[in-house]
C-alpha cells in the first residue's frame, strides 16, 4: 500500500466553560521550525487556492474556522483531507503537490510553513511536478507502475 502524502496531527485542546483553547509549538505539535505564517480568507465560493509544490518546505495546515478540502498528489495517487476542526491540522513534507477546494462561506485556513518565502522553491506545474517525482524515484531504483494512480479520501469526524 502506497505511503500517505499527508499527516493528520492533532492538537492539544484545553476545554474551558468560557471557551476552548489550542496551542502550537515549533518542533513538538509540528516537525519542524515555524519560519512563517499565513492565512487564507474570503476564498469565493468554488474557488480553488494551492495549485502547486514545494522543493523544500514543509507545511501545517489547519481549519481554523469553517471547513475546506486539501488534496495532496504524490506523483502517483492523491488524497483528499476534508479539515473541519480547529484541533486538528494536516502536514505536508516536500515534493507533494497541494490544492485547497470546497471551502465553506467564512472559513479562515491557517498554515504554519518551514521556510520564509523563496519564489525559487516553488513547482507551479503539475507535469513538471509529476516528472521530477517520477525521475527521484528512478534514480532510487524504485519503479512503480506509473499506470495505477491511487485515490484516497480521509474525513475527520471527531466529536467537538
């Protein structure tokens, strides 16, 4: 069985009558050091965002309010994230395509990334995407049949 593109992480969460809390820290909830943070709003109905790659960075992605959908491509298969909770997030290594679709009216999507911005760092091509995984995985003799592509989906479903 093919090796999952993502992670789901889930965070601490202090209940609280007044009102929930969860916290992040750098190295311990997430695997690495936190360079950058941003956030994606106002994302009009049936719009898409991500769309690309990273050769380096990695990310952490979480549903801070309302819902969305994250679909990671490995070259090879892809798997749909449906983030829905603000205690949950989903990491991404490097050389995994992302995109975001199907977000609910007023969802913010926060992501917590690796490295500051390095325009050189991004592969904004599928194709291009595509035939450098296809290549790595030839160099490290590794010949999967390119003619399967594998599709998952995961739902969190986690009582509030």
């Amino acid at each position: 069985m093919a090796e999952d593109l993502g992670r789901i992480i889930q965070l601490p969460k202090v209940l609280d009558a007044r009102g929930n809390l969860t916290f992040i820290e750098e190295n311990r909830h997430v695997p690495f050091e936190i360079k950058r943070v941003y956030y994606l709003y106002d994302v009009p109905g049936g719009e898409s965002r991500g769309g690309h790659a990273h050769n380096q960075l990695q990310q952490f992605i979480i549903a801070a309010t309302g819902s969305f959908d994250v679909i990671l491509d490995g070259g090879f298969g892809r798997e749909r994230y449906h983030l829905n909770r603000s205690y949950y997030g989903l990491y991404i290594p490097p050389m995994v395509w992302r995109e975001l679709d199907n977000f609910s009216s007023g969802s913010v999507c926060l992501v917590l990334v690796s490295e500051y911005f390095d325009e050189e760092d991004y592969i904004r091509d599928l194709d291009v995407f595509r035939t450098r995984v296809r290549t790595q995985q030839e160099d490290l003799n590794e010949h999967p049949d390119t003619s399967i592509i594998l599709e998952k989906t995961v739902t969190i479903s986690q009582q509030r």
